[in-house]
C-alpha cells in the first residue's frame, strides 16, 4: 500500500517596532465576541496556551525560548477540520468539547477579524494558504470550509520539484516580512499537503525606553553566574503585581489593545515555579490583583530565535492519535490513510527600546501511517504577549541568557 503525507505547517510572526505614522483608528471591538461561548472558548485557548508552554518548559534546556500558542491553535483548527471519527474527538478534547466544530470554526474566524483590524500605531495579519499534491483528491468541503472561516489561500503544487520549496518558503518569507525565510528544506516525496499560517504584528511600546538610559548592568543567570547586558530603563506608572511566587508587571503597547507581561520569580525561586501554577483560572485571578504603580522599570534588550518539534508536547496533551496509524483524516482524502508525522515551529524575537520583533513559524506533517519601588529584570524572567480586549495569549516566552 502507498505511503502518503499530509505536511501541515504554521508560521506565525511578531513584529513590534517604532511606527511613528499616523494610521486611522479602527475601533476592534466585535459583538461576537462578547457572548459567553466566544469568552468561554478564549478560556479554553488560554488553558491549551499555558498548557503547551508547560510541556516547552518541563523538558527544554535552552535558556531561552518563545513559542506562539496562538499560531498552533489557529493551525490546529484548520487541520480539525479534516479529522474524523477518533481523531476529531481528540481534537476536540485538546481545543475545546465543550462547543461544536462549526462554533469554533466562527470563533477563529471572528477572532481573526478582530485582531487583524488596524488600529493606530498597531498593524496585525493572520494568513493561510493550503497547498495540495497534483492530481490528488481532496473533499471539497475541507478547502471551502478553510477559505470561508480561516481566509485560506489554496493552490496546487507538486512537491517532488524543488520549485515547490521556494514558492513554499517564499510566501512564508512575505508573509512574515522577511523574519522566517525558510520552513522547508525539502519535501518527502510522499507530501499530499502542506498548510501554512502565518501570524504578522507590529505596534510600539505606550512608554518609550530612552536610548540614553540603556546602560550595562549584571544579569544574574544564576545566583552566582552574571553577564553584562544592555539594559534598558525608564521611569513609568505601570500595572504591578506581586504574591508569593513574583513580582510582575505589565507593559503596554500604543493604544493598550496589546501587552507585555512579564514575570519575575522571587530571587529563591525559578521561572519553573510560576510556569507549574500557570492555569486559566490562576491567570484570570492575577489580572484581577494588578495596581497602577509609579515604577522604575529594567528590562534587558534581546535577541533570540528558537526552534522545537512538538510531536511529544501534542501527544502528550491527548492529540497521540492523529500521529498513529490508528489516526482517521477521512474529511481530507476518505481513502488515503493519512497521519501527522511533525509539528515544528519556528520563533525570533527582539526586544529593544523601540518595542519588540518576533516570528514563529510552527510545521506539522501528517502521513500515512532600583533606588525606590522597582522591577528590574536582571535574573530569568517570563513573558507574555497577549490582546488585552479578548484575553487571547499570542505569544509566551522564556529569558534565561539575554
């Protein structure tokens, strides 16, 4: 019997930098989104984004590392689409029983429309393209359905040609402004679909750093190890909060529709402290804790990318099924016994006095078979990006060695 594969990737990228043009404001407010499903499954998102950072966390060795639960819930959704039996009931499981594949479908969309609006000082894009073997047979409705809720671009290559992998890693480079270049070296010659997604975001810090105020301070990598890093600093009233485990504060982006968090363990503690407490239900109760503080504010500029597959991590949250022989994509191709063999995604972040830049890119492949009050980041910290307006975590990374 043939061997075929179904290779699923997502790319999403973060770009936050200096625009200083005035853009027309949008208001990014949306109905939909106000009802109790949509914000119980923005709980649900936030539980699969903290969860899947645990998993990152509980075996990665790197010091640093960022990944984008909001790109792999995105991908995710559009590979739902085409589980069944089985397999679709781990899908949704791991994305959310408790509404319809059709709810969820309109959520993701309504969501996407939300964060893509543009607004003053902020530019966000959500894209997706499927692309499918020649002459192989796919079910109709799992293209319509993606193009209808997820905007996807659809397109026929034929993967044993190497043109096939630039035009693969070309559309990923634009779409992600240049940040990923490449997600592919090659196709397997049994490749019957790739899918992208690609996430784009750029917006300025609410208060600036100073260039002049970065100077070299100690980072403390471990009680007793420093390295000299350029540390940025400024003087602002900012969200502040602090309990048994952290001090955190929030730094918001232009117009407050996105923010930093970020979370500093207490010096006889560890960054895995704060990630085992992580929960939707802790989060929320933290956000309600938070003061406006007059703070002076040290945050490291860094530069960093990183790369994992994330076989293990999905498997181990319930999805072990669409990567057997057992797993069941009949609403891609009913006849072609069809798996996923990897799930990779790519991040780059950069964090300066102008604001931030950042880009991942995720892949799967499916196949048969201070002096007064302050918070200075000057030891491992945590960080997330997250909408202010729907809750939604779009990013959560760790800074062990800036």
């Amino acid at each position: 019997m043939k061997s075929w594969t179904l290779q699923f990737i997502l790319g999403s990228v973060f770009f936050l930098g200096c625009d200083t043009k005035d853009d027309e404001v949008t208001s990014f407010e949306n109905e939909a989104l106000e009802s109790a499903m949509a914000k119980a499954m923005v709980s649900k998102n936030n539980q699969f984004a903290l969860d899947f950072f645990q998993e990152i966390s509980e075996n990665e060795t790197k010091e640093n590392y960022m990944v984008s639960p909001l790109s792999l819930s995105m991908a995710l959704g559009m590979v739902h689409n085409g589980a069944d039996g089985d397999t679709k009931l781990a899908f949704d499981d791991l994305l959310g029983n408790d509404a319809s594949l059709d709810e969820r479908n309109q959520f993701n969309k309504d969501l996407r429309k939300s964060l893509t609006t543009r607004t003053d000082g902020t530019d966000l894009s959500l894209a997706n393209a499927i692309w499918i073997q020649e002459n192989f047979p796919v079910v109709e409705d799992f293209i319509s359905t993606n193009q209808n809720f997820y905007d996807a671009e659809v397109g026929n290559l034929d993967f044993r040609e190497p043109e096939a992998v630039t035009i693969v890693n070309d559309w990923v480079e634009r779409k992600t402004n240049g940040k990923i270049e490449e997600i592919v070296e090659e196709f397997d010659p049994q490749t019957r679909l790739f899918l992208v997604n690609a996430l784009y975001f750029k917006s300025e810090w609410k208060y600036r750093f100073k260039t002049e105020d970065t100077r070299n301070a100690p980072f403390y990598s471990t009680p007793e190890n420093s390295v000299d890093v350029q540390m940025m600093n400024m003087n602002a009233e900012v969200p502040h909060f602090s309990n048994e485990m952290f001090s955190s504060i929030i730094l918001p982006y232009k117009k407050e529709r996105f923010e930093m968090l970020l979370f500093l363990p207490h010096s006889e503690l560890t960054t895995n402290s704060i990630v085992e407490s992580m929960t939707s239900e802790n989060l929320n109760a933290w956000l309600e804790g938070y003061q406006l503080s007059d703070l002076d504010v040290g945050l490291p500029k860094f530069k960093m990318e990183y790369e994992n597959t994330l076989n293990d991590e999905l498997t181990n949250m319930g999805l072990g099924i669409a990567f057997s022989s057992g797993a069941d994509f009949g609403k891609i191709n009913k006849e072609a016994p069809l798996q996923i063999s990897e799930v990779i995604q790519k991040t780059f972040i950069e964090v300066n006095e102008e604001g931030t830049e950042a880009a991942a890119v995720t892949g799967v492949g499916i196949e048969l078979t201070s002096a007064g009050p302050s918070f200075v980041a000057n030891r491992p910290f945590l960080y997330m990006i997250r909408d202010s307006y729907t809750g939604s975590i779009c990013f959560m990374g760790r800074v062990g060695l800036p």
